[in-house]
C-alpha cells in the first residue's frame, strides 16, 4: 500500500528563501529515491512563509527507508532553526479507493 503524507511548517520571518533553497536541494535527493513517488514542494499563496510539503513513497519499506536517508538528518537539523514550529508537523493519508 502507497505511503502517503504531507508535511507543513512555517518559516521564520526573514527566513522564506533559505527554507525554500533548502526544500529544492532536498527534494532533488528525494525524489531520485528509488521507492519515491513524489515529493511536491508548495507555498500558500496568501502566506508565503507556510510551506507544505506533499510526499508519497511505493510502501512502508520505502517511506522507512527514506526516514534512514543520510541527508534527512541535516536537512531537518538545519530547516529546524529557520521554521516557527519545533518540527514539521506531519499527517498521514489514507486513500478512500
């Protein structure tokens, strides 16, 4: 079964285009991962700061695989001192198929 879910957090005022610079290289490691199936990076256009962030892997394996990324951990390690948020705050998707 397809995991799927999005991420949502909030930049810190000054901080948009950092967070944004970020999410590109990321999202490039991402997406090139083999059980991947998207990573889609988006603003709300009434308020550029809040980012959401649309993930699907293959399954479980493939979305814990993921979590075991080398590149994870800096990347959240450094998007942690640019968000409002003590973390991005996740929510898992279930299809109603």
């Amino acid at each position: 079964m397809t995991k799927t879910l999005y991420a949502e957090f909030t930049a810190r005022e000054g901080a948009a285009a950092e967070v944004a610079r970020l999410l590109r290289e990321y999202a490039l490691k991402v997406r090139a991962e083999e059980g991947n199936l998207a990573f889609d990076v988006y603003t709300k256009s009434e308020a550029p700061r809040a980012f959401w962030i649309f993930e699907a892997y293959r399954d479980e394996e493939a979305f814990r695989t993921h979590l075991k990324a080398p590149y994870g951990g800096p990347f959240n390690t450094a998007l942690t001192s640019l968000i409002e948020e003590a973390a991005s705050v996740l929510t898992h998707l279930d299809s109603v198929d």
